[in-house]
C-alpha cells in the first residue's frame, strides 16, 4: 500500500504531481481529498478493479476491467472511461459519478442523499435511487430493475436515450 499526505503551508494548498510506475495488476485506487488524473493512455487494466474517492476528491480515469467497482461519497466526482463487462456504482453525500464514456454490459447502480450518477448499459440496469438523488441511464438494456421506492421524494431513474 502507498499512502502520499502533504502538508499545506500557511496561505498556500499543497500541492504534488505524482506518476506511479506499476507492473503487477492494480486492483484498488483510493482518493481522499485530492484529485486523480489518469489519461486515456494510462488505461487501468485489470480484472477486478475499485475505485474510492471522498472528502470532496475527485477522479478521472480510463478503466479496461471485468468487474469495476466505483464509490464516490462526501460530494466527490468521478468520471470513468473505458470498458468493463460487470459495473457497481454507489454515489453518496451529494456525489457525482459519470460512466457514460464507459462501456458496460451490466451495471448496478445506487444513489443516496443527493447523489447522481450517469451510466451507459448494454444488456442489465439495477437502479436505486434514495433521498433526492439520481440515476440517469444512455444505451436500451433489455433488463431494467428499478428498485427506486416511490416514497423516495425527489429520486428517480431517468432514461436520457434521445
């Protein structure tokens, strides 16, 4: 595990550009705080791969994966790019997640308090939507599950297929 904490200096953020060299699979980033960069040709490869971001960070990154999982809580933001046969969402705490430049053939999706996500499925969609929070979705998957209660004011799952 590599674990970088800068110390901010009075009147001044900290601030660190860093590039990690890796040879074996990585199989988890976590962001807490700070922003993370990885451009479409330093694509994460790897067949399960999960991607934390908190504490107001944010990520975006270009992801080849069997099995991606993603999280974003404390009014985080993610994007995603990429492709991955199986896709686990969760936007917490007024997060936003956006998948939409990811290809993915099944995707399971949850927002709470606030969060939104956008998601692009080809064949399954399991959507939940609490507490003011929202799901959008591109591409016709032919299972959608909306697991959204209807008591849940202001959430919903959206189609934005035009």
């Amino acid at each position: 595990m590599l674990s970088i904490a800068l110390r901010p200096t009075v009147g001044r953020k900290a601030r660190a550009d860093i590039r990690l060299y890796y040879s074996a699979e990585l199989k988890e980033v976590t962001v807490n705080g700070a922003r993370l960069t990885a451009k479409d040709e330093d694509e994460i490869v790897s067949s399960l791969f999960r991607l934390a971001v908190s504490g107001g960070g944010s990520a975006s990154v270009a992801v080849g994966a069997d099995d991606l999982e993603v999280e974003a809580a404390a009014n985080s933001a993610v994007v995603v790019s990429g492709e991955a046969k199986y896709l686990s969402i969760r936007a917490t705490e007024r997060s936003k997640v956006d998948t939409r430049q990811l290809d993915a053939v099944s995707v399971e999706a949850e927002a709470v308090t606030g969060g939104e996500i956008r998601v692009s499925a080809s064949e399954r969609l399991v959507a939940n939507a609490r507490n003011a929070s929202t799901i959008y979705y591109a591409g016709h998957p032919s299972i959608i599950k909306n697991r959204t209660s209807r008591s849940s004011v202001g959430s919903g799952v959206i189609s934005i297929d035009l």
